[in-house]
C-alpha cells in the first residue's frame, strides 16, 4: 500500500477501497455535525445511525429524509440515554464508529467509559491521536495525546505508540518513525519521562512495537527538522523524519495541536483509540474540514481491533 | 511610543533612537556569533567586548582588526574564565549585555549564577522570554518559559509575568495582554497551574502587575484566535489577542516556541530575564536571523532594572 501523505489521499484511498462504515452519532443537532453527515454521504464513505433524544429529533429526521438508504434514526429520552444507546449499537455491531454532536464530552465519555456497557475493554487505555497535514512537513504527522491522559505513565506511553502505530500502518507506514518528545536531548531524573522513554527504546529494540523506530528525547523541532539535528550532531532514523511524535504531558501535546493548527495553517484529524471501536469527538473550535478528516481517519481506522502491531 | 509588531521594527527603533549597547560575548569562535557581531556592527546597534580564552583567539583579534574603534578584545586561561571575566565587565558596568559564543549553556550559566559574583540578584527569579514574528499573528508574540523553568512556582509565574510585561512595555505596548495557557478553560485541582492562575488573575485585578489584562486558563489557540474565543462563548480582553502568553511547563513552551519557528515560519528573538542585565543565550538550532534579533532584543531591554512594572 502506498504511503497516504494528505487527508485528502485518505478519503480517495477509503472510496477507491470501496470502504463504507456504519457511524452512530449521538445528538446530532447542530450545523457542525450536519456538515460532516452530508459531506460523508456526498462522498460515500459512511451511513448513519442517528440517535437524539425525544425533545430534539428534528435534524436526525431530516437526514433521514433527504438519504433514507443510508441514514437510520433512533429515539431515547434524553441525551445521555442517547449517548448509551450509540454505545450499545456499537458494541453488538451494529455500528462500526461512534461519532459526536451536540453533546457535552464528559457525559459521552461517561457512557463510552462505563464498566459493563462502555467501549473501553478491561485494562484499555483510552487515549487521544491526532493527524496533522502541515504546508512545512513532507508527510503527515501523528501525535498523541493532546486531549485525554494528563501525565502519562510508562504504561500509558506504550499504549500510546502501539494506537498510534496501528494507526500510522493503516495509513501505508511500513515502519513508523516514533519521536519521544521533551525540550532536550538529555535523559534527566528532573524529568521521570526522560527516564520511560530509556526503557520505551529498549522496548522497541526488543521488537514490542513491530517495525518501527523509536527516538528521544528530542524536542520538536529536532524531530522534524533534519537540519536541527544536524547541527546538535544527532543521527538517527527518526530525527528531521518523525511519523509519531509522542507528547511528554497534555499541555505540550495539547500546545503542539493548536499551533499547528491556527499558526502552521495546518489540516487536522482526531479520534480517541484505545476502544473496541474509534470514537469521534471534535473540539468545539476545529474547523468544519477537520472535523470531516476526523471522521474519515476513524473509517479508515475501522472497527479491527486497534494493537495489531503486536 | 508606537507600538513595534515586527523584529525588523525593533531593529528600526533601535538605530533611530541611537541606542548602541556594548556587549561582552563569551567565547566568540563560530560562524554564528561572527555573524551577529558583524551584523550589529554594521547596523550600529551595538560594541563589543569580546572575551575568549587563550587558546582560540583568533575570530576576536580578526573582529577588533576590522572594527578597532567599537571592538575590544579580552583573553582568559579557559572558557570557564572566560565566561567569569564577562560577567564581572557586566557587573561592574562596563557591558550592558551578556552574550554567549562557542560555550557550553551550562558552563555559562554557572558563571551567571554564581552566587557572590554573577548576574542574579538575591531573590531574583531567572527565566527566559522568547518574541516571536508570526505572519499569521497581527503582531509579536511575547511567551515564557521555553527554556529555563521546568515547572513555574507561584512565585515564578508571578516573576515570568513581570519580566515579560516590562519587556512588552518597551516594545511600545501600553496594556498588555497575558493569556495564563492550559489545555481548556477548566480550573481544575488536578492541574494546580491552573489554581496559580486564579490567584494570578486575582492580583492583577488588584494592580500587582500595573496596567495589565491578566486572563485564564485557556489554550494556545483560544489566547489568539478570536474566532475560537467567539465558539466557546469566551469574551475577554486577552481572548484572540494575547501579546504575552504563559505556559504552565517547560515541555509546552519548548513545544510552543520549537513548533512556530520550524512550521509557523515564524522568526523568533529570545533572552534571559531576571538578571542586572540581559544575557542571550542562542540555541544551536535557531537561524542566524534569530541570533541578530536576540541580541537587538536584549539591546532593547537595555541595561535598566527589569521589573519596572511594579
């Protein structure tokens, strides 16, 4: 499979491979989320499971009117029961994706992260991946986590690069370029990831991750830029070439999101991993175009299971 | 004093105002510190006092032979030395400027920390200010800490807001606008910044930072981006148009500043804050351009007290 190196390659690459998903989307009441259905349609690369509460039917009819093929409608009382419902039609198979509206986050994630009925399986680790398309780099970028685990433990980082190099596979990768990120070069006790990331590269020399490499610390500009890693003397697979750039904390990942987005006039995609199925939650202030690659990064990330590097 | 929105400004005003410092560069032996010297030489912004060890004369001598009348020339056993003897011009008034050369950071800084005999006042807090030239930004972008605080205290927070207030003052901005940076706009005990941030916000209503608008937590984009400010229903003086943004660690300024320069095209200027005078410290990776800018920022800041604010 050829290396798939804009958001638009990825929706090409889905209709080409002729791939429809069933989406559940929960409360989809506002324009945003309109769009997003419209377009998919438009472009053939999912249908729809629509599900709203009682009060507020109104869009999800529409949608259904204008595409009755291709879109399905289901009531529940209120929005958290409607959140509950997409829950379970994801879980008994009904639905391949699950997929925002106008629902606050936190009672999403309360329903996706319930014991017995939620999306997450026992042990999972829920985490954010974001894919950047930016004017300045020669491919696409992953990075994580810029929305979900605050401080990540050593355990939480390997679930990380394995989601993100799934991810990064299914996207025509061979062998993924892994970036561990801090704002040096040295391994310092001041700074407990420095120490994670040791043992994340023993790991990955140990062949945990699959074909990939794993590198770092190094700040940001190191593993993106050649020429930096030049002048500070480093050579390696990863530097000035990073696939994946795996985020210390929140706020650095989080930061590296929204500057690349509003300064490096870049394209973004998200989805959560870590869930028996990708799990489509826009931010509020992403642009109508993202929030459309989010859903298609979620369909070509499909309803596999999301390690298969292992 | 108009307010000046590019780098190139900041040089224009320097030059019409006749303001020409004189710096003592340590270990000027690369091609990068010669280029900076011989740039500020020819634009009239600044002298020099170059101290370098024994050893590796030769770049110095060579300037001073090509500038006699605005180049002086110091020899020491070691870099160490070096390093001593510049900050000791700069403490007895005879440099308003400290600049590194072909030094290793660390080395330098113990100069500049040294207890009874560096640039530090008792109780002072060090921190470094970057400003950054974003051509998708309506004008500089002042931000702390991407290089020397790893995880700000109270008291640091409240430092990095002074210093770079003050600095922001002298860039002709009347009020300046500092956005307190986190991932959302949520208070939230499990980030304790973003408890700081309230009280920071409470003593800028009481007047602590002068003529200031104080605002947060938000994130990156929210600080500059009215758009994003307009979806989330935020309304504030600093929403879309901060001048001055404060991050809450290392990772996410490094992040923040590292990001800009390498897929924000952006050009940026940096320097160290805290000290009895400014002291530019470059980084290997920045262009020659941001070298220049670095030194004409600090020439700016000048050799008067940084926390005029108060």
């Amino acid at each position: 499979m050829e290396l798939i190196r804009t958001l638009t390659q990825m929706v090409h690459s889905l209709r080409a491979r002729g791939i429809r998903r069933r989406v559940a989307v929960v409360c989809p009441k506002d324009s945003h989320t309109e769009y997003v259905i419209i377009r998919a349609l438009r472009e053939e690369i999912a249908e729809f499971l629509l599900v709203s509460d009682t009060a507020d039917m109104e869009m999800a009819y529409h949608l259904r009117m204008a595409s009755p093929d291709f879109v399905r409608v289901y009531e529940a009382e209120t929005p958290d029961a409607a959140a509950a419902l997409a829950v379970e039609l994801v879980r008994t198979g009904e639905a391949d994706i699950l997929m925002k509206g106008l629902i606050n986050t936190d009672n999403l994630l309360r329903a996706v992260l319930n014991k017995e009925k939620g999306l997450l399986p026992s042990g999972g680790v829920l985490s954010h991946v974001a894919v950047a398309q930016v004017p300045l780099y020669h491919k696409l970028l992953f990075f994580s986590d810029a929305a979900v685990i605050p401080r990540p433990t050593l355990d939480q980082f390997r679930a990380m690069i394995m989601a993100d190099v799934a991810l990064c596979r299914k996207l025509g990768s061979e062998q993924p370029r892994v970036a561990l990120i801090h704002c040096t070069e040295k391994i310092n006790e001041k700074f407990p990831h420095t120490i994670s990331y040791v043992q994340l590269k023993e790991e990955a020399l140990q062949g945990k991750f699959g074909s990939v490499f794993v590198d770092g610390p190094m700040d940001a500009k190191t593993a993106c830029d050649a020429h930096s890693g030049q002048i500070k003397g480093l050579a390696s697979p990863v530097v000035g070439n990073a696939d994946i750039m795996i985020f210390p904390n929140i706020e650095s990942g989080n930061t590296f999101y929204k500057t690349l987005s509003l300064f490096g006039d870049a394209n973004m995609a998200g989805m959560l991993t870590g869930t028996i199925a990708p799990v489509v939650v826009p931010s509020r202030a992403d642009s109508g175009n993202s929030k459309y690659y989010s859903l298609a990064l979620a369909c070509l990330a499909g309803n596999e299971p999301q390690n298969e590097c292992l």
